[in-house]
C-alpha cells in the first residue's frame, strides 16, 4: 500500500472517462459534464466536513499560518482568537454550522447552476458529435444533457468520483484527524479555488479540443491534465491539514 492511498484511488477515479472516450464514444461534452457533476459531489462532502467539523484549538493556532495561506495578519488573529477565547471558540464554531452549512448549500449551489448553465450554453453545440444530443432549451435541454451522460456509461465514472472523494473524506478527513485541524469558516471557502481554477483549465482545454476537430488524443490529453491539477490539489489541500 503506498503512502498516499487516497491519491491513488483519486487517479484510479480519474482514469475511468478514459473508458468513455475509448468505449462509450464519449465526445468532450460528456467529460466535461462528467467534471461538473464532480463539482456537486465535492460540495456534498464538504457540507459532510462541516457537520462533523470538531477543531483542536491547540493545533488550529499551530497551523494558523497555512491554514490562513500565510497572511500574517490573519494568522496572527487566529491565534489571539485561540488563545483569548479558545474553548468558546470550539463551542462557536459548533453553533455556526446552523448558518454556514444552509449558507454554503445555498451559495456554492447558485455556484453550480450557473457554472452549469455555462457549460450548457457554450459547448451544448458540440454534444451531437459522438456525445450527447440536446432535447430542448434550459433547464429542460441541461438536464436531458445531464442524464445522457450518465446513460452513456457516465453513471460509472461518477460512481468512481464518488467512491474517491468518500474515501479521501473517511481516509484522511476522519481517519487521521483532519476534522481536528480545521474550522466552519475555512471549510466553507475550501471548494471554490480549486474548482475555479481546474475548470477554467479545463474549459480552455475543451475549446481547444473543439477546434480541432475533438481529436481523441486531444481528449485523453485533456482527462491526463486534469489528473495531474487534482492531484496537486489534492496533495496541497491535506498538506495544510497534516499533524
């Protein structure tokens, strides 16, 4: 068993699109749709790490620094927090669930849907080339796109990102304490940046690929880039969290 098991399961997660592509005629509508659907399983975890978010207070002022991506003031804040008021502040960050979990369902959901809807509007056209025909206008035609994904062997893939990200929740999350290295707040703006830069980066790539005629090496290119940015997320993400 290597070291960072739950990387390995990611890439091992990553890689089933490449099935898509190679065996179930998936175009690039289909794997970027697959990507967006990702997007919702990543919020529904992280609303799991809120719920069962339980900080040490001790080891939140020693990570204070990368948990604040080093601003000195900010950190600096955090651990006069902590140690003014420390077990208050275990007690708060309890009582700001019942506003920062409905806030987040509601924000990073309005996130989601619009980040959807963009997907839809701007590589819809390409769905009908080996991928997914689209039956009519949004919302309906959205989610008549969204289904033919999954129909198109795409309920495995997510089946797949699913069983990643549940692991890397109950592997590190829970398994080595990370619910104890971290707070309501900080987990509420945790999805957002790499979520925002892995699907610009896949956008870009998916144009790219459009206008070159969705060559499938270009697509396997795109599903190998995608891993590679994960991964790194990934690894960073549980590096701040680290004991």
């Amino acid at each position: 068993m290597t070291r960072d098991t739950s990387g390995v399961v990611l890439i091992l997660a990553n890689l089933v699109p490449l099935a898509g592509v190679l065996f179930w005629d998936w175009g690039i509508f289909n794997v970027v749709v697959l990507y967006w659907l990702e997007n919702v399983i990543i919020g529904v975890i992280n609303i799991l790490k809120m719920f069962t978010c339980a900080p040490d207070m001790q080891a939140l002022a020693n990570k204070a620094d990368e948990l604040t991506g080093k601003r000195p003031e900010q950190a600096e804040k955090l651990r006069d927090l902590i140690k003014n008021h420390g077990n208050k502040a275990a007690l708060l960050n309890h009582g700001a669930k019942f506003f920062f979990i409905p806030f987040f369902t509601v924000h990073y959901g309005i996130f989601c849907l619009v980040h959807g809807m963009f997907v839809f509007v701007l590589l819809g056209g390409s769905a009908g080339n080996g991928g997914i025909i689209c039956g009519g206008p949004p919302p309906d035609g959205f989610t008549e796109l969204v289904r033919g994904a999954l129909d198109a062997g795409g309920i495995w893939a997510a089946l797949a990102l699913v069983a990643s990200h549940l692991f890397s929740f109950f592997h590190n999350y829970l398994g080595k304490g990370e619910y104890r290295r971290t707070a309501v707040p900080l987990l509420m703006a945790a999805p957002y940046g790499r979520v925002v830069v892995l699907h610009i980066a896949i956008l870009f790539g998916a144009f790219a690929t459009i206008m070159l005629g969705s060559p499938v090496f270009l697509l396997l290119l795109l599903i190998g880039g995608k891993i590679v940015l994960d991964l790194k997320f990934h690894r960073r993400s549980h590096r701040k969290l680290s004991s």
